[in-house]
C-alpha cells in the first residue's frame, strides 16, 4: 500500500474539517514527505489534548492516541518536547468547543 505524504494528508484533513465547519491551523510545518503529525485539539476552555497517530506491530494497523491531554499549556509543553526530538514534525491545531477532531473517521488513521 502506497503511503500518503505528510503534505497530502494535511491538506486532505484540514478540507475535511473545513466541510464540517472546524476551524484547523497549521502551528508547526514539518517535512512535506515523512514527517510525523501532531493534532492538537484546543476545546477553547483552557483545555487541549494532543494526538499522535500510534502504529501497532503486531497488527499493522494504525490509530490516534492520545498523548496528552489536560490544561491547555502542559500540552503545548508537550508538542514542544515532541518537536525537540523530530525536526520534521508537524503540528496543528483544532480549534472546536464540542471536541470534534473527525481522526476517528474513516480514512485518516
């Protein structure tokens, strides 16, 4: 299976979320091709979590998880502490007071 590259999916996501009417900012653009992609989603009450896309070995199969979550500035300790360990690394925000991210939908593990 061809993978997408890291450019592709983040435009294909944040046009999703753009039809459901979820604001999505770029925060950090990390290598188009393989970089790895961080969502964090700003619930806008001083709140956040962070998801990373996890693969599992034993199945092959790929999901968001979360990790972290909790006051909005300890994430973003987080994605700070992610960014120091890869370069390439990209970053986006969701900004959405009912918690929607749509990573749980078809398509975008």
């Amino acid at each position: 299976m061809t993978r997408l590259t890291a450019a592709f999916w983040v435009a294909a996501y944040r046009k999703r979320l753009e039809m459901y009417g979820i604001p999505c900012f770029v925060v950090r653009h990390g290598d188009d091709t393989g970089g790895a992609v961080l969502i964090k989603l700003n619930t806008l009450d001083g709140e956040a979590r962070v998801f990373q896309r996890s693969f599992d070995l034993m199945t092959g199969e790929r999901a968001w998880v979360v990790l972290t979550e909790g006051p909005e500035p300890g994430c973003d300790e987080a994605i700070r502490r992610q960014s120091g360990f890869d370069p390439d690394i990209w970053v986006l925000e969701v900004e959405d007071r009912a918690g929607r991210h749509l990573l749980d939908e078809e398509g975008l593990a």
